[in-house]
C-alpha cells in the first residue's frame, strides 16, 4: 500500500472531504490511526531522493505537527582529514520529551552520501526516530529524552561530534543509540560490545530480542556512525540496525578489515547502500517495525532501571 492511497482516499464523500480539511486545518495532527509500519514506510517515502537540507526540512515540519518541542543547532566547523581540510557546515535538529536528571539520547542522521537517494541509509532511521516521538513522547517518562536528527554523519560525524561537544556531558547520562539502516532485514545487528560483555543498554537489548522474537547478533567491532562520537568522550553509546541475515556477521569482519569486503562474503547491504539502489522500493516496512518495537522496548525498560 502507498501512502497516497492511505493519506488521501477516493472517491470521498463530500462529508469526509469536509473532515479532512478540519484535519489539516488543525495546529496538532490526531494521533495517528495508521499501523506504525505504514507511517514509518511513509517517512521512507517522503525522504528517499531529497537534498540533506529538504530531508532537514521535512523532519522539522513533521515535529511541528506532532506539537512535539524542539531545536535546531546549525554548526560551522573544519574538518581534518586525508590529507584534506574541509570546511563543514549543517543543522542538528533535536526533539526532546520525559523529564529526570537521567539522560538518553537517541540520534539517526539525517544527511545522505552523495549520489544516493538514502532510503535505508538512512531515512530508515529518521523514520524511527520521528514515529518514537510521535508515539511515545506522551507517555510517563522518569528520563529526558533527546530524539536527535544529526546531520553531516557522512563526513566523519562530524554533526554529532558538534552536539556532544555542545550539549552533552557525563552529568546523568544514561547511554545513547545510533538508529542507522534498518530498513531491511530480519537480524537485529548492534554494537561495538566490549570485553566484559557491555556497555549495560546490550542487557536490555538481548531482553527486548528475545522478547519479541528477533535474532540478534552483537558485533565486537561495529561500523562507523553517529555513535563513535559518544565513545569518544567517554559516554556510552551502541548503534543498532536491521540487516539480511548473516549481515551482521559479515559486517563485523567488514570492520575488522578497515572496510575491506571479503569478495567471496561480502555484507549484502554493502550493494544497496550509498549507491543510487537504495531506494524505497528495497525497503521493508516489517523491518522499520523490527526496529520501533525493540527500540521502544529498550527505552521503556532503560527508564524503568535506576
Ligand atoms: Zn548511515
């Protein structure tokens, strides 16, 4: 099912014509009615083939009509690299809902590797992260929880190199998870875990795994994203995705090889994303739900602890 059909149906009565124009006359959407699959294969949609800048637009038009509290945090900075410097500019968009003095932040970037229209890579994520707000910021919360949309994560994460250095501190912090590529797949794939089987929030995800019926698999090494830039201060942090089964493995060996792909076992995602394939159309909205259950079941279970 398209969202066209679903948003927009027809033929229509005159009397629900009359209705939706109520609704979108409204300052705050209804809650949503749709099932969670079609809203976040929706977001996919609505994402896929758009400018980083459009696709910053899109996330910030959509917190408006969730009523959902946010900021924006536009950085200039230089970037070092390859032998390279390069001047870096973006936006850091970030919703925030609960309140207590524990902290959780969850980040999905929002930018795309040039050349690619970034369905998986990582509207994906963005579309988790938008529907966790717009279904779960009205419930009880004892944690705030910082629901951040990163931009430039392509260029080294460099965009949430920018928020921990302004707005993040050890002071309360619980951990942070990296939503990035989850858009196919049935194998939950998370980390870099460490040698004594941690950091903590792996706990919680092995439970919420188990508990909705989801293998998965932690990788020791895991591949680069928004997360290192947590590990790098000394905050605790994980990435999460949804790949094809046996991704998960290979991706770590992918890592371990300095990002050398084994020709004869090579990740099979590694052919879809940052090229022009990764579109909607190789998206399963089954595994955008994968993803929302576990992850709201991770948040729920880490608010709970102490
Ligand atoms: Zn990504």
């Amino acid at each position: 099912m398209t969202i066209s059909s679903l948003r927009l149906p027809h033929p229509a009565p005159l009397c629900r014509l009359a209705c939706f124009a109520f609704l979108l006359a409204a300052p705050v959407r209804l809650f949503s009615q749709n099932p969670v699959e079609d809203d976040l294969f929706g977001h996919v949609v609505a994402l896929e083939g758009k400018s980083a800048a459009e696709r910053g637009a899109y996330v910030e038009q959509t917190l408006k009509s969730y009523g959902t509290g946010y900021m924006t945090a536009p950085f200039h900075t230089v970037f070092i690299g390859r032998g390279d410097t390069l001047p870096v500019s973006g936006t850091n968009i970030v919703a925030h809902f609960g309140h207590g003095f524990r902290r959780i932040v969850v980040g999905a970037h929002y930018d795309i590797f040039p050349g690619s229209p970034g369905a998986n890579d990582n509207a994906s994520g963005v579309a988790v992260a938008l529907e966790l707000v717009h279904r779960l910021a009205a419930l009880d919360w004892h944690c705030g929880i910082d629901v951040c949309f990163f931009d430039q994560e392509e260029v080294d994460q460099v965009g949430s190199a920018q928020y921990v250095k302004r707005f993040a501190g050890p002071a309360g912090f619980v951990t942070m998870i990296d939503v990035d590529v989850v858009g196919r797949g049935e194998e939950l794939y998370v980390g870099p875990r460490d040698e004594n089987g941690g950091p903590p929030v792996l706990k919680a995800f092995r439970e919420a795994a188990a508990t909705i019926g989801v293998p998965l698999v932690e990788g020791w090494e895991y591949p680069p994203s928004d997360f290192l830039s947590f590990i790098n201060a000394d905050l605790p942090a994980v990435g999460m995705a949804i790949v094809p089964k046996g991704d998960g493995e290979r991706l770590s060996a992918f890592t371990r090889n300095q990002g050398i792909a084994d020709p004869n076992d090579a990740p099979t995602i590694l052919s879809i994303i940052h090229t022009p394939a990764d579109r909607s159309m190789l998206i399963e909205p089954e595994a955008l739900k994968r993803a929302f259950d576990i992850l709201s079941t991770v948040l729920r279970t880490l608010d709970r602890q102490e």
